[in-house]
C-alpha cells in the first residue's frame, strides 16, 4: 500500500521531532526548510576557526534528550557527547561580588546558608514541592495537546493543579521561602527563560529550579549544535527527507483541505502538513478564510523577549570568564519594565556572555575565546545599525572593567544578530527569538492551538504552541503533534 506523505514545515528542533516520530510510525516525510540548513534558531556558523552556536548555549533538562531519543531506541550519547558544568554558572551581581553557582548540592547549600540563615533547609522544602512540580509537569501536562477542555476534567488533575500552584505567581512562591535579595535574584533568573517576570509567571514554574539546581547544566562537546545534527542523522535513519532551500510560500486548498504546498519550484502534494516554521507567519500564508487567530489576537499576545546578540572571535583567553556569565550588575527592574511595560531600547540592560570555548576547545583557534553576547530585549523595535552599535559599546566597557583588560582591539570576528535578522531568517513575529511568554493566559489550552480549526489536515508545531519555548519543550510538541497526526491519517 501506498505510504501517506506528510510534509513538515521548517527543520527546527519541533520540526525534525515530529518527522523523525512520523517517519518512524511508517509514512513517508519531507521536511521542506528555508534555509540552507537545519536547526532553526539553533544553526551554527563558521568563521575563521570559530564555530559559533546562533541560539541556544543551555542544554537544562537531560531527560528529555533522553527520553526523545529513547522513543527510537537510541540514547544522547549515540551522537554526541555531554559534560556536567562546574561551576553551572557564574552570576555577576558586581564587579567585586560573583557568585559561582556550584553543581553539587551540598555547594549549593552552603552558599543559600552564607546569604541567609537557615536558607538550606528552606532550599530543601522547595525543592520538594519543585520535584512533584516537574514530575507531574513532565510526566503528564506538557504530553497533552491541549485541543479540547476536556483533557483537564478531571478531579486528579484539578487537584494535581492546585498541588502545582498553577494559579498563584512565583514571585509570591518564592518569597515564602526565602528574604535574602541574592537568593531571590538567583532563583528568579531560570523564570526568565520562560520569557516573563515573575510575577506573570505561574508558580508551577519553580519546576525550572529544580531542573537547575537538581539536574544540573551540561554542554553537548562540539557546541549545541551538535544536538541538531544527532536529530538529523536519525531522521534520516527513518528515511526522512530533507530539502533545504525550499522555502514554502502558500498552500493549495480544495475543500477545506490543503492539497499541495507551494514553493518556488512548484507545488508539492501531501496528505497532511505539519507547520513548525513560526505560527503567525503560517497564518498570514493562509489568509483570512482558513488562519486560526485575527492580527488583532496576535497583536494581543505576551511575546517573550527578543534579542541582541553578538557573535564575537577574540585572539586570546579571558581568564576571569566561565562558560555561562550572567551580568545581573544592574536593575532588573527597570530593565524588565523596558522590556514588558513600556517596550524600548534598554538603559542599562542586564546581559548574558557565553564562553563555551571555556569548555571546548575545538570552538575557538588555539589560545582565543570564542564569546556570545545576548541582551534581551522587547520584541518589535525599531533596530538599526546605531542602536546595535551603542549596546556593542556598553557591553564592550563592562566586560573590560570585569575582566580588567582590553578586549575591543583583540577582536578578530564580530557579528551582530536582532529583529530584523530574526524576521528576514524566520519569519519571526515582531522579530521574536523565544517566540510566546508563558504566563497564566498563555499556558496549555490558552495558547494558540496545535490543530487547524478550518482545515482537516493541517497541524502546528513549536515554540508558538504548546507546551512552549525551549528546546526540550520543542522536541516534545513535536512528538505531541505527530501523535495527533497519527490518530487523525487512521481515522
Ligand atoms: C538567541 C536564543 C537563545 C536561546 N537559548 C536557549 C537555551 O539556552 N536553551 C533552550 O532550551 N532554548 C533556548 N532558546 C529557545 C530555542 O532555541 C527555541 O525555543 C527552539 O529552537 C525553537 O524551535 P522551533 O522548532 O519551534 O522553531 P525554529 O527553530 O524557529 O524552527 C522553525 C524553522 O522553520 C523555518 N521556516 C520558517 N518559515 C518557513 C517557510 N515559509 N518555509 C520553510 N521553512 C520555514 C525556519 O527557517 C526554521 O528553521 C533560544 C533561542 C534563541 C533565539
């Protein structure tokens, strides 16, 4: 018998999950990518001995690798190889005051008790209730696909809600445990992947912590990238098909059933599509008659930050740097206000300064240092050359006041990366880079829904859909997304 043929927009970490659990359930896939090569936010360049990572440099959650692989019988380190960090990271809260965040818990402890007495057994508690947190978040919310209500009906699952604090805000959690500033600032900081403040944040989210502090911050050897391309080698293992290139520029629709794609070489026939490629912009291709959601629904959206980035060579060491650097040297509060309530240019951003040649050495020529710069900021901005330029001149000064030494003129390779980068390479709306903040109203059946309302055989995938931004939650919508797609070709 004939294979059904699905199609996959985008070769991002969603898409090629998805293909991969397609392919593997038997049907044929061709994975269609706008660019010349996969990864999505998570491609990588090279440039004269430099290997940078564009996106990711976190790999949290080494479960859900595991898991992933799993589903085909294969394990991480198949393709690629992990090393724990120590310190996980480094937080600058001063250029006197660093803190190293030790992997080990007993290091961890003893540092909560030098901020405040008696931290470590409130530590202790919290991660506690964090485990059951992440336990019943990973085991069982974030595998529904949040299509129907009724998936959340049911009284254990109340129960299990409200066990999961998913209505009160981390920013009341988290002062029930602790008073210390530091300590708050510290626990705070993994909320801020999730792409919202605190107090928008469900306190179920102190899930985050426990996969901080309990499972640890590890680095595939090689760069994150290396993940894209174990995920790669599977897929074809399963006989996907990747073409590259193919950008998919409209859809072919016969009776509220989308026939074929449209790419510039003609028209590609399938019985069912998977869009990963960012969600608005799949809309906009729709057009009015078959798109889920209004601009107007869209405009309405929490987006999580964008971000300016700096992709830096530098020909030598810089010693006082670890692998992950966060600089919390400034007020968050008025750095979040710039980025959420008043959306604009920061004054004085906090930032983020990843040194992965700190670990590996194969990232950066023999005696440089391969360094990543990334400031978060409010998605749709006006960004311009000028503005890249006066962040690149701040950041350049507070790295040289911590690290006490020139860096500006051993600077060998640069390359800046912001909105206009993230629309013209994704398709990103309004520039995003982590696509939707996950606050309350935009948590499970509140966010924008994985199936197509209006046709019978189009789904969505990826960090716009559930369960969210990140890679571990990406490579799980994808696999959610292939289950629904697998019931709806039996039908
Ligand atoms: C700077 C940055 C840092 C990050 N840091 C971390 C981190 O440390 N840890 C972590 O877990 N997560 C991190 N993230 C988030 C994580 O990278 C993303 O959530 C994840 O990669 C999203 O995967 P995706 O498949 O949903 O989307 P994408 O990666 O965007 O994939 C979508 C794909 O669709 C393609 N596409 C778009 N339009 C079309 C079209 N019309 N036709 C064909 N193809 C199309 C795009 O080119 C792209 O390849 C970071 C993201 C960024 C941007």
């Amino acid at each position: 018998m004939k294979k059904k043929k699905v199609i996959v927009i985008g070769a991002g970490f969603s898409g090629i999950s998805t293909a991969t659990a397609l392919a593997n359930l038997g049907y044929e896939v061709q994975v269609l990518e706008k660019n010349a090569e996969p990864g999505g936010r998570a491609r990588v360049f090279r440039e004269g001995g430099f290997v940078f990572d564009m996106g990711p440099s976190w790999y949290w959650m080494p479960d859900i690798f595991e898991i992933y692989f799993s589903k085909f019988g294969k394990k991480p380190s198949d393709y690629y190889e992990l090393k724990r960090l120590d310190p996980s990271y480094s937080v600058i809260l001063s250029d006197s005051e660093v803190i190293d965040i030790p992997a080990d818990m007993e290091g961890i402890k003893a540092l909560f008790e030098s901020y405040e007495e008696g931290a470590s057994a409130q530590l202790d508690k919290f991660l506690k209730q964090a485990a059951y947190k992440y336990r019943v978040g990973i085991q069982d919310f974030v595998w529904r696909p949040s299509v129907k209500i009724t998936e959340f009906l049911s009284l254990k699952l109340l129960v299990d809600a409200i066990r999961m604090d998913v209505f009160s805000s981390f920013y009341k959690h988290i002062r029930k445990f602790f008073k210390s500033e530091t300590i708050l600032k510290l626990m705070e900081f993994p909320i801020l992947f999730l792409g919202a403040i605190s107090q928008n944040t469900p306190a179920m989210y102190s899930l985050m912590n426990f996969a901080e502090i309990t499972l640890g911050t590890w680095y595939p050897m090689g760069g994150m990238h290396q993940i894209v391309n174990g995920m790669v080698a599977l897929a074809e293992e399963k006989q996907v098909k990747f073409t590259y290139n193919a950008e998919v520029k409209g859809f072919e629709i016969v009776n509220k059933h989308v026939r074929a794609v449209k790419t510039a070489k003609g028209l590609i026939e399938a019985d069912m599509v998977v869009a990963s490629a960012d969600y608005h912009w799949v809309e906009q291709l729709l057009g009015d008659d078959f798109r889920n959601y209004s601009e107007e629904y869209w405009d309405k959206r929490v987006m999580a930050p964008s971000s300016l980035l700096f992709y830096l060579g530098i020909s030598k060491r810089l010693p006082k740097l670890k692998h992950h650097n966060l600089f919390f040297d400034r007020d968050f509060s008025v750095h979040s206000h710039e980025i959420y309530t008043d959306p604009s240019w920061p004054s004085e951003p906090l930032f983020y300064a990843s040194a992965p040649s700190v670990t590996d050495p194969s990232v950066a020529p023999e005696g440089c240092e391969n360094l990543f710069l990334l400031i978060p900021i409010a998605p749709n901005l006006e960004d311009t050359e000028a503005h890249r330029e006066k962040y690149f001149l701040q950041l350049m000064d507070r790295l040289e006041a911590y690290c006490g030494e020139n860096i500006r003129d051993f600077i060998v390779y640069k390359r800046s990366y912001a909105h206009q980068d993230f629309m013209s390479d994704y398709h990103a709306f309004k520039g995003n880079a982590y696509g939707l903040a996950n606050t309350l109203f935009q948590t499970a059946i509140l966010k924008p829904s994985l199936k197509n309302k209006k046709l019978d055989n189009l789904y969505y995938t990826g960090q716009l859909t559930v369960p969210g931004p990140g890679v571990p939650p990406s490579l799980i919508s994808g696999l959610v997304v292939a289950n629904e797609v697998d019931k709806s070709l039996r039908k």
